[in-house]
C-alpha cells in the first residue's frame, strides 16, 4: 500500500519545480518615451528528474515524463506579460497553473486511493537594458519565484481510510542577464540565464533558456524554445508535515506573442 501511494502521489507532483515554465519573454526594438507592451501565452512539455518527500513517504527517485505529465492533466494555463518604458525600463510577469491527479481502484477489495496535486508558479521581474543596438539588446534583471503546492491524497480501502492534504508556499529571490539578437528582419535567437534561492527559501535555484523567433510582423510573432529550472527546496519540518524537493525540470516551450 505504502509502495502504491508514494509512486502515485510523486507521479503527479510533476510541476513542483517552477518549471517552470516561467520566463518566456520577447521583446522588440520600441520608441523611446513610450510604453511597449507584451501578451505570450505558451505551452511548455516538460521531463522532471530528481527526487522528492512529502509527508511520511519515503523519499522518492523522480523521472517523469511529458506523456506522463498530460495523461494526468486536468487542467492547465500559462502565460506571461511585459512592460518596456522608453525602450529602456521593464516588468515581467509570468504564471503558470496545473492541476493533475490520477487514482487507481481495487475491485477485490471494495476501494480506491486517489492523488491530486494544484500549483501555481509566478514571476516578477524588473529589469534594464545595459545594452541595445537597433532591435539587439541585453537586459539585467532581479525578482522573485513565489511556488505555491497543494498535495492531496484520499484513500478509501476498508482496512485504511483517510484524507491529508500538505499546502507549501515559498518565495525565492532570483537576479539574472537576458538577451535578444536578430540575425535578420524574421529570425531571432533569446537567451536568459538566472541564479536564486540563496538560503532565503530553496537553498538553491538556477535557470537557463534559449531559442530562436520567427517575427510574423512588428506585432507576432512565434517562438520555440529550450528552457531548463532546477530547485532545491526543503520546509525543514518533519513527520505529515514533511515536503522537500530537489528537482531538474527541462523541456521544449513553443508560444505566441502579441505586441502592443
């Protein structure tokens, strides 16, 4: 029974590493003097490795797969904004939600156990841009990754009911460099690279991404991308309360952008 649970519980406790799936950001050359603004909505197939605790389960090996990740779906959004002043000054702001859950019944013996895990990863970044040539730039950036999980499990077997459910929320501080490059009026390349956690809530957390855009106009434009967050988290406490999670999530992430 333990077994069971824990393998059911951490195969959907798939997004507990931000993956996520934060940081899609875009930008263009804008006017001096003005304000630039940025809608991405985007979709992100991760691969979780690492491995987690939660409650009095064993600490558990995690390699779980995109497949997996969607099989389990119940429902998902993500998307991401910005805020560009005089070409210079910016906000970012990026959320991403899940909420997947999977069960199993036992016909034998009359029962079920049940999982379901909801999260919900946002960003906020200022930053400014040290460089910029034409539509080229680098940007300097410093915020945070507030995480908040909710873990529940629900067993109704006849030897063993019960109901728990763990609630952790956290805020990691995070600075990092970005860039943009155009190599001609359709294509461009993006980088962004960050470090966080420092000790203040996961002891560590670190952040790579890049890709390529094809610029429909100066308006859309489309992106496909390669992102990488890995976190390194413990609540400190022990017994139900328990949830630690040390985790490498990577992935394609493909998304549209509207400028405004």
């Amino acid at each position: 029974m333990r077994s069971f649970l824990s393998g059911s519980i951490l195969s959907v406790c798939l997004v507990a590493a931000g993956q996520g799936l934060s940081g899609a950001a875009y930008a263009e050359d804008g006017a001096a003097g003005k304000w630039t603004f940025l809608v991405a909505p985007y979709l992100l197939a991760p691969t979780i490795s690492g491995d987690a605790k939660i409650g009095r389960l064993p600490t558990t090996t995690l390699n779980v797969s995109p497949g997996t990740i969607f099989e389990n779906l119940h429902l998902g959004a993500m998307g991401h904004f910005e805020a560009l002043y005089d070409d210079r000054f910016g906000i970012a702001v990026d959320v991403a939600y899940m909420n997947l859950g999977s069960g199993r019944t036992f016909p034998a013996v009359g029962g079920s156990v049940k999982a379901n895990v909801k999260q919900t990863v946002s960003e906020v970044f200022a930053g400014y841009r040290v460089w910029k040539q034409d539509k080229n730039w680098v940007e300097a950036y410093v915020g945070g990754r507030w995480w908040i999980n909710e873990l529940g499990v629900r067993a109704a077997l006849p030897a063993n009911a019960f109901s728990h459910t763990i609630t952790e929320s956290w805020v990691d501080p995070v600075i990092g460099v970005r860039g943009q490059a155009f190599l001609s009026d359709d294509w461009s390349l993006y980088g962004s690279a960050n470090i966080g956690g420092f000790g203040v809530a996961s002891d560590f957390t670190w952040g790579l991404q890049a890709g390529v855009g094809y610029h429909f106009s100066e308006s859309v434009s489309a992106q496909l991308q390669y992102k990488a967050t890995a976190v390194d988290y413990d609540n400190g406490k022990s017994g139900a309360d328990a949830f630690s999670y040390n985790t490498i999530t990577h992935g394609p992430m493909a998304g549209l952008v509207f400028r405004f």
